[in-house]
C-alpha cells in the first residue's frame, strides 16, 4: 500500500470516555446507548463507524460515478452499525443505505454501488469478517 494519509486518534476509559483525534479537530465524550445500558449522553464506537463508512463509501461512490460519466453528487449514503452478542463475545454488522439522486436509472445506480463496495476501504477492511447489507432506496 502507498499511505496518503494517517488518522491517528487516542480513547481513554473504553466506552466512557473521551476520543481524541492528533489534530485536535474530533473531541468526543463517548458513551454506552441506552440500549446497551448507558445515559446516551455521548457518541459511541458504532455511531463513529456508521458515519466513517457512510461517508467513505460516499466518496467511493463519487469516484465510480466520475468515472461512468454519472452524476451521483446528490446521492446520500446512510450507514447503520448493529452490534450484538456472538459467543463469548460481540459482534458487528453493517447495512448501508443508499439513495441514488433522481433522474439516474436502477440498473446503473445499483452497478455503480456493486463498483463502490469493491473500491470503498472500509468495504474492503470488512470484507469476509462482518456481514454488510448494501440497500438501495
């Protein structure tokens, strides 16, 4: 791999704590949901990853588009990150939700996210370790 870049980001105290990026730039109070038995008075590690994903898949999307000749720019791509019990232990999956902009047709949308999963990161980071559901709205 060639590196372009380096996030580099520190968390203190697990899911009750603080997550801090180098640059000073994110500066997060972390909190368990209410769900999971927390107050929800702070982000949690799956919110971070639902928006990461979505937003990288985004951009993932626009490359492909570009190179189509489609224009994609107002497609939305919503990222929704379930964890659960598995074992011992937990487990994630991911469902990406895509609205494609009016005006571009179903069959070419839908090649266009297939190309976009291929070419994402984080798709390609996830890839045979979570199950990831790509829904086109």
């Amino acid at each position: 791999m060639d590196a372009l870049y380096t996030a580099v980001a520190t968390a203190t105290h697990g899911r009750e704590g603080r997550a801090v990026a180098s640059d000073g730039r994110l500066d997060l109070q972390l909190a368990p949901p209410r769900e999971m038995g927390g107050d929800g008075q702070g982000t949690n590690p799956e919110q971070l990853f639902a928006a990461g994903y979505a937003a990288c898949f985004a951009g993932a999307l626009g490359v492909v588009g570009r190179q189509a000749k489609a224009d994609v720019s107002e497609a939305a791509v919503t990222g929704e990150v379930t964890i659960g019990k598995q074992g011992e232990g937990f487990a994630l999956a991911v469902t990406l939700r895509v609205e494609l902009p009016d005006g571009l047709d179903r069959e070419t949308g839908r090649a266009l996210v297939e190309q976009a999963h291929q070419v994402c990161p984080y798709s390609n980071a996830t890839r045979g370790n979570i199950p990831v559901e790509l829904v086109i709205e």
